[in-house]
C-alpha cells in the first residue's frame, strides 16, 4: 500500500505531540504489538540533511499496541533548533517479522516563535 500523504505544521519552541491511528480497509485499529516504528524529519535539497530521528526504541514513537495507535512527541527543546521553513520527512512501521511499511511521508512546516 502507498504511503499516505500528510502535511503539517509544527510550533517552533512548542512540545510538538501528535496521536496517529493506523486503521485497516473496514476502518478497525490495527494491531500494532511486536511493531517498532522510525521518523526522520529532514532538510530538503539534493542531499537532505537530518534534522530530527525518532524511534520507539530511542524516544520519541510510542505505539499503541491493540488499539493501533502511533504517538509522536517531539520536545520544545528540539522545535527550538529548527529553522522556521519547510522540511520532508515520513514514517515507517517494522513489523516484528522485519517488513517495513512507509505508513505516511510529506511536508513539515515550522513556524517561527515569536516570544522566546
């Protein structure tokens, strides 16, 4: 299945969280025990620079198990360091069996802090 396309904004100096729910064809949670998950959120251009990684294993994705649930957090200390401009990134599940789903993929969008 092809990753699904999802823009959105972050508040730059702002705790950033986010609660994704990963459904199947008939709209029932999908079970995500035994799953690990990565994001990269990076600098566009030729050669894409790394800006934030997060992981279940490293901080950052806690997921849901049965209730098919991906949590991402980023904290103020890192929306901090970001540049106010636009970013790529995407978001992938590996299975317990290692298969990797591209689950979303699309544009960050970082707004400049004004009180600081």
């Amino acid at each position: 299945m092809p990753a699904g396309t999802y823009n959105f904004t972050i508040e730059q100096g702002e705790t950033f969280s986010r609660v994704i729910t990963w459904n199947d064809s008939s709209n029932s949670p999908i079970n995500l025990t035994g799953y690990t998950a990565r994001m990269q959120i990076r600098k566009g251009g030729g050669a894409p620079e790394l800006q934030i990684s997060l992981t279940t294993g490293g901080g950052g994705i806690v997921l849901g198990g049965v209730a098919g649930t991906i949590t991402i957090t980023i904290p103020a200390s890192d929306t901090a360091t970001m540049d106010a401009k636009s970013y790529v990134y995407d978001l992938e599940l590996v299975s317990g069996s290692g298969v990797v789903t591209k689950l979303l993929k699309g544009i960050v969008s970082v707004a400049r802090e004004v009180t600081v």
